[in-house]
C-alpha cells in the first residue's frame, strides 16, 4: 500500500522519472537547501569560536583589576579594600578559600550561587547573551571574581549576525545555482532557437536531437518533435515544389497547342473577328508569362540552375539593359543610369544579372506611375563588393509589407499596384537570383519614392 502511495506521489509530482526536468529541479533544489544549511551551520559555529571570548579590552582591565586587588591586600585595609570593590564598573569581590569576600561586604545570593560557575579569563562564552563569573587567581592565594557586564557580552550582535549570514549565504548558493541551473536548461533551448531560426530561413536539413542529446527526458521529447516537424516540412515542401514544377511543365504542351489553333484560326476568321483573337492571344501569352517564371522560379530554388561566374562589368550590363527597356516606358516615364564609372568586377552569372535588372526595372515601370523618374545605378563598397541601386520616384510600399515583396506570389494592394499585372515572381526570381550568386537584396522608401539594393561580390 504505502508503495502505491510514494508511486502516485512521484507521479502527481513528475518525479518518477531521473531525466525528467521535474526530478533535476527537485534535486538541485534539496542539494542547494543542503548546502545552505551546512554552510550556515558551519559559519555559526566558526563566529562562535572566534568571537566568544572576552575582549582584549575588557580582559586588560581586569587584569589591571587582580593587581589593583593584590595592592591592595597586601596594604592590609579591608575597610580601603571594600571601598576599592565598591568604587569599579564591575561587580566584583575578592574572595578566599571558602569562597567568602574578605572585604566584609555582602554579596548578592544569586551572584554567590553562580560562585560554582566560575570560569577563568580564558573562556569561551555561550552563544546566549549573560554574567558569566570570571575567577582570576591571585599572587596572594586569594581569588578576584568578577561579574562579566552583559552590555559587553560578544553574542549581543549575533542575532544580526546570523542572520546577515543566513542572507548572504542563501544569496550565493541560489545565485550560483540558479546560474549554472540557467545554463544548463539555456544551452539545450538556445539550440532549439538557432534550429527555428534556420528553419524559417528555408534549411530544412536541420537536425537538433543528437545536439541536445538525452540529459534531461522534456528536452529530448522536444527535440525529437521538432525533428519530426522538419521533416514533415521538408517533404512538404519537395512535394509542393514538385507539382508546380510538374503542372508548370504540363501546362506548356496545351499552351503551344493553344497557340497553334489560335494562329490557324486567324487565317480562317473575317478581319472584324480578330479583335477576339487579340485577346486570347494576349491572356495566352500572359498564361506562357507565367508558367516561364514558375519554371525559372523554381530551378533557381532548387538550385537545378547551372551558374556560370566570371568577372563582371556591372556598368556595361546596366547600360545594356537600360537601353533595351527604353521601349517598355509609359507615359511621360524616364529611364536612365546613373551610376560613376565604376573600376571593380562583380563576380556575376551576367544571364542571372541581367534576368535581376529586367525584374527590377520591368517592376519599376508597372508600379511607379506613368510620371515616374527610374535609374539605375553601382557603388563600389569597401569591404562589402559591389551595390546595385533601382530606384524610382513612385509612391512607395507600406512599410509593413516590406519584408514580404520578396516571397513568392506576393500581391500587395497599394498604389503600386492599380491593375498593372504581375503575379508576385519578379522580386521572388530576384532573390533566389541573388542568393545563389552569394549576394543580398532589400529594398526601401526613400524621400523621393522607392528604391531596391542588390549587394553582388567583389571578383
């Protein structure tokens, strides 16, 4: 019976497991209440033998006392001899061998019953505060007893004195137990925090069951889990990347049927029908748009893309593409570059370079307004490679949205987005274009409208 008792008690408390966090935290508590104590005990003790002992003051003046006595007997007046005893700060007598005060005076019965009591100069007082009798042998074989007064007594001040010790020792203890309590239980959950944040950063092979190993049952548990989720994750996200790679795929065999049958078609059609076939050629060659951005999207993901880096003239790219575009401008937009001549190479895939550029510029043009001023520009980094600026004079993104322009088949509603197409890839093929050449990408407002930073290495 008693035993299924201490079975449910451990089990109410978590304690049944030795690995268990529940256990540990018990443990450490009952080792650190363990060592508190015996400490505490010890330093009692020590402040006992140290301190309980009549001062080097006080023992000097009796002392000086027992010779003033022996003076004073040997003078032979006892009536000078009482007024001596009489005249000290201590109560005090001197006695012979029947324990009787030569001087005549009466003795209290109380101090004469702790006559039996008497200690010599040397002893160690309790750790309670009282008179003890202090007996000091004289040249004369007479005997100077002395009441020790209370107020000099040197455990007056050791109930203060215990109990700073007890705070101070109890302070150090849990400091340095909860110090190395918080490293232990910090150094398991920093790893789960590193794995979390690599995990959200798309590494996916992150493993932290073997780091944090098998000390204590909870973490382990979480740690297991966590993998488990990971590679749930993992063949998620393979299988998602697989059926847009597939489907996208497949969609370009009907697309090409598509627009056969819609290139016959023209040559059938009467003149005025046309207008229909200019319309589903324009929806055809967005749906092509989009399936070629998926598939380049997702090569550059999955990092099936063959990259070629060479040293790169950044200037020289830019201008090209800069030029290229001009005929893609609306309304009363500009495009020009203008960055300085800029010596350093960019160790760039120049197909990628200029795919980011298009992207870039291409977003610029949609978004800006058709009053928008685009430029382009390099800045050489010390230190930190190449810079390669877009901006524009338009009206800027929402700050909040900032940090998702990025991701894959973003739509953000603004005024950067008034029915001009798009379906959320041009910035995504951007990064992951950045990535794979080791470079990084942000963007930001600005006073004048809204710029884009690709930060590419230096060859």
């Amino acid at each position: 019976m008693s035993r299924i008792v201490i079975h449910k008690i451990k089990s109410a408390f978590c304690l049944g497991d030795r690995d268990g966090l529940a256990f540990k935290l018990y443990s450490s508590f009952a080792v650190s209440l363990f060592v508190i104590l015996l400490l505490q005990n010890l330093a009692e003790a020590a402040m006992i033998r140290v301190l309980l002992h009549i001062p080097e003051k006080i023992k000097t003046e009796m002392v000086e006392l027992a010779y003033q006595a022996e003076v004073n007997i040997n003078e032979g007046d006892m009536d000078e001899l009482a007024d001596w005893e009489r005249g000290q700060k201590y109560y005090l007598f001197v006695l012979n061998d029947e324990q009787y005060a030569i001087s005549g005076r009466d003795m209290h019965p109380h101090f004469a019953f702790k006559l039996q009591y008497a200690r010599d100069i040397d002893t160690v007082f309790d750790n309670e505060v009282n008179q003890p009798i202090i007996a000091i042998p004289l040249q004369t074989g007479h005997t100077l007893v002395i009441q020790f007064p209370h107020n000099h007594h040197p455990a007056r001040y050791f109930t203060y004195y215990f109990t700073i010790i007890k705070v101070v020792i109890a302070g150090l203890i849990l400091g340095v137990l909860s110090l190395l309590l918080a490293r232990y239980l910090q150094k398991p959950l920093d790893k789960l925090q590193g794995a979390s944040h690599r995990l959200a950063e798309g590494d996916f092979s992150v493993r932290v069951s073997h780091e944090v190993g098998d000390t204590v049952t909870e973490f382990t548990s979480l740690a297991n889990s966590f993998d488990h989720m990971t590679r749930r994750i993992d063949a998620l996200s393979e299988k998602q990347k697989c059926l847009i790679r597939d489907v996208s795929h497949e969609l370009k065999t009907p697309l090409a049927r598509h627009d056969l049958a819609l290139h016959l078609l023209r040559r059938k059609l009467p003149q005025e029908h046309h207008c229909l076939l200019d319309r589903l050629e324009r929806e055809s060659n967005e749906m092509n748009e989009l399936v070629s951005e998926i598939l380049e999207y997702s090569r550059l993901e999955n990092a099936s893309y063959q990259l070629r880096l060479a040293p790169t003239d950044l200037s020289t790219l830019c201008v090209l593409q800069v030029d290229k575009m001009q005929d893609s401008l609306v309304g009363k937009q500009s495009l020009r570059f203008t960055g300085d001549n800029v010596e350093q190479l960019a160790l760039v895939d120049n197909s990628l370079t200029l795919r980011i550029l298009n992207n870039l510029i291409g977003n610029a043009i949609k978004y800006a307004g058709e009053q928008a001023q685009i430029s382009v520009s390099i800045r050489a980094v010390k230190g930190a490679g190449l810079e390669l600026w877009v901006e524009d004079t338009g009206n800027g993104i929402s700050a909040k949205h900032l940090a998702s322009i990025f991701n894959p088949f973003t739509r953000i509603q603004s005024s950067r987005e008034k029915q001009s197409g798009g379906y959320g890839l041009g910035l995504a093929i951007v990064k992951e274009a950045v990535s794979i050449m080791n470079g990084s990408v942000s963007a930001e407002n600005y006073s004048g409208g809204f710029r884009v930073k690709v930060q590419l290495p230096e060859a």
